[in-house]
C-alpha cells in the first residue's frame, strides 16, 4: 500500500511539476531548484499567463522558475504609445504576478529602435526632433518607467540591440539623433530613477567574434567613464548548430573579464531550416512547406537532437556559475513561442523545453539531468 501511496505521490508531483517532497520517492527536481547553486531559471510571459487565464502554463511557471521577464508589455509602444499617455495596466499584473511568486522580476526594455513608436522622434509636424529634446523624452519615460517599480523591478535591460553586425554602433534613429552617448545617458537615467536596479545592455548574435569585439569595447567604454552598467545579455536565440559552444565559452569569459555579469536573457532552440541570418525582429522571410517540414510533430532523431543540444547549453553556462546569473527561456510552452511566427510566418517550431500540451519534453530531463551530474 506504501509503495503505491508513494507511486501516486511521486507521479501527482511530476504532473504538476512541483518541487521534490520526499527523497524516498522523489519526482524529478524543477529547473529552478536543479540550478539554485548556480544562476536563476528564467522565462518570458505573455498576458494570459499572468492574468490567469492559463491556468497550465502558470501552474508551470510558478514551479518552474523563478525569475520572469515581459515578453512585450513593457516595452515602449505598450506602456507609452502616445506623449501624454502611459499605460501600465498589463505592466502592473505583470510586476504583482512576480511579487506575489516571488520571482526576480526583469523589465524590458526601455530604449530599442524596435517597437517604439514614431511619435518619439518626431514633433507635432512630423518633422524629426533634435537631441534636446530626445534627450528629455527618454529621461521622461525611464524615470515614469522605472520610477513606478523602482524596489520592485530588480533588473532591466536598459538599451537593447544597438549594435550592428559588424560591431559598430546600429544606425538608429536614437544613435542619429542624440548620438553615440544616448546608451550611457539611458544608464545614467535609468540609475538615477532606481539606484538598487541591475542595469544591462542586452543583444543577439554577441558569440559572433565581429559583434562581440563591438560589444566588448561598448563596455569598457562605459565602464572606464563610471556608467552603471551591471551586466551583459547573451540574448540566445540559437538554433541546433549556431553558435558553438566554444564560441559562447570565450564570450561568456570576455564579458567577465571586464567586470560585468552575463545573462543568457532569451534562450530557444531553432530546429526548423534556417530562413534569416539574423535575430533581427524587422527581418521576414516568404512562406515556403519545405521551410515547415515538422507540421504534425518533431521526428524522434530531431527531439534528441534538441535535448542533447539544450545538455551542452547548459554544460557551457553552468561552466560559468555565479558569473553567468540567470539563463531565461524567451516563452514557456512551444505553442507560444515567437518562433512559430518568425522569420517565416505559421511555421510549427519546437524550441522550447515543454511542448504544445504543456508537457516537458526530452530536452527538459536532459537539462535537469545536466544539473544532477554536475551538482550544480
Ligand atoms: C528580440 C527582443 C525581444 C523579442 C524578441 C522576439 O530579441 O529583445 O523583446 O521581441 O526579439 O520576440
């Protein structure tokens, strides 16, 4: 009777994922216990999982993680679309959802050159304004922003993606208008709104040696001129070949050398044929059936492919406890993901460690069973 008793237990905790009760019997541990030694668990949430109504997916993650990053409600467009407007309704769910689970709550992100909208650069003519008065729109909406969750938003992503490929400065209307000192002015601001908050420049593709030599030299610069800057986001959209995990070790290694943390901030695993050759959200590709060829599920050799990929993942950054501080997955479940709609629109991806019935998939055990060999 014991034995099934605890048969029952064990199985009720693996389906409702919920940290290990009884050594005898134990369930497999959730992500963000396998990796306490190490750094945080982290995802990125859409509405419906903070507001309650996915019940599935917030039962995972409340046992899963435990830091949470807004997939899009704190971004510009959301929370300012208009001069004399600020919205903070879904912002606000968002932050008590976090507070309520005790989560390290992230804010992003306060200046990109993506979803922001026009009227930022532009006065009531359409003409562009001058540095000025950016200048005074961007402190504006940093210190209202961060100003409200100050002691509450532990870490922002500051500026976002403003380099290019090549590691130069990203031609955007911020860098046009203001110039090269907008990101350490965005870090002054964002500092002075909330001293206690982590601040980070957060980007894709900074395992590529061109975009990382840029990055880096981004922050020395910042540093040598006493800008508070916390730490680095290694955004981490990859797929099952790029990047290599020696080329993630030297980045990883780089950044700390100078001082900074680093955060893998949006990690997925791409396993459909490439479309783009960039992380670039402006970027779209035509719709092609040979782009989308797992339509009606992931053949077995691939979903092992995709576990022993995430194992390595996991093997390069736990390499680096304590100096990498947090991995988040940019979505929960598969059916959510941003990848099933970009750079290709409808496609059916897979880059996720639960899948579209919310069940954790191959990759999830080979991640955990990375932290129990190792003893992270
Ligand atoms: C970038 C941004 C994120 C998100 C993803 C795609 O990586 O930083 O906010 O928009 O693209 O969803």
């Amino acid at each position: 009777m014991g034995k099934y008793l605890c048969f029952f237990v064990a199985s009720l905790a693996v389906t409702l994922y919920a940290p290990a009760q009884n050594q005898s019997c134990s369930p497999p541990p959730t992500l963000k216990d396998a990796y306490q030694g190490c750094f945080m668990v982290g995802a990125a949430l859409n509405p419906a999982q903070f507001t309650g109504q996915d019940q599935a997916e917030d039962a995972i993650i409340r046992a899963q993680f435990n830091s949470i990053s807004p997939e899009n409600v704190l971004k510009w467009e959301v929370v300012h679309p208009q001069p004399d407007v600020y919205d903070f309704a879904l912002a606000d769910k968002y932050v008590e959802f976090g507070q309520r689970n005790h989560m390290f709550i992230i804010g992003h992100n306060l200046v990109w050159h993506s979803q922001v909208p026009p009227w930022v650069f532009e006065d009531d003519k359409g003409t562009r304004v001058n540095r000025k008065v950016l200048l005074q729109r961007m402190r504006n909406h940093i210190q209202t922003v961060v100003g409200r969750y100050k002691g509450r938003i532990a870490g922002w992503d500051v500026v976002n993606e403003a380099l290019d490929e090549d590691g130069t400065l990203r031609n955007s209307p911020w860098e046009k208008i203001i110039g090269a000192d907008y990101i350490e002015n965005a870090f002054r601001y964002a500092h002075q709104a909330d001293p206690q908050a982590l601040l980070y420049y957060n980007d894709y593709s900074l395992e590529n040696e061109a975009k990382r030599q840029g990055a880096l030299e981004l922050v020395r610069k910042l540093k040598a001129k006493g800008v508070p800057i916390s730490g680095v986001g290694l955004q981490g959209h990859t797929s099952l070949a790029w990047p290599s995990a020696e080329q993630i070790d030297t980045t990883i290694t780089e950044f700390g050398k100078l001082g900074v943390r680093v955060m893998i901030t949006e990690l997925d695993v791409d396993v459909l044929p490439s479309a783009s050759h960039t992380a670039d959200v402006a970027y779209n590709a035509a719709s092609d059936p040979k782009l989308n060829p797992y339509p009606n599920g992931l053949p077995d050799a691939v979903q092992q492919e995709l576990s022993q990929r995430y194992s390595d993942l996991f093997r390069t950054y736990a390499k680096h406890c304590g100096l990498v501080t947090r991995v988040t997955f940019w979505g929960v479940t598969d059916k959510d993901s941003w990848k099933n709609n970009w750079p290709v629109k409808g496609r059916t991806n897979y880059p996720l460690l639960f899948d579209r019935n919310d069940r954790p998939k191959p990759a999830f055990d080979a991640v955990i069973q990375l932290a129990l060999k190792r003893g992270c």
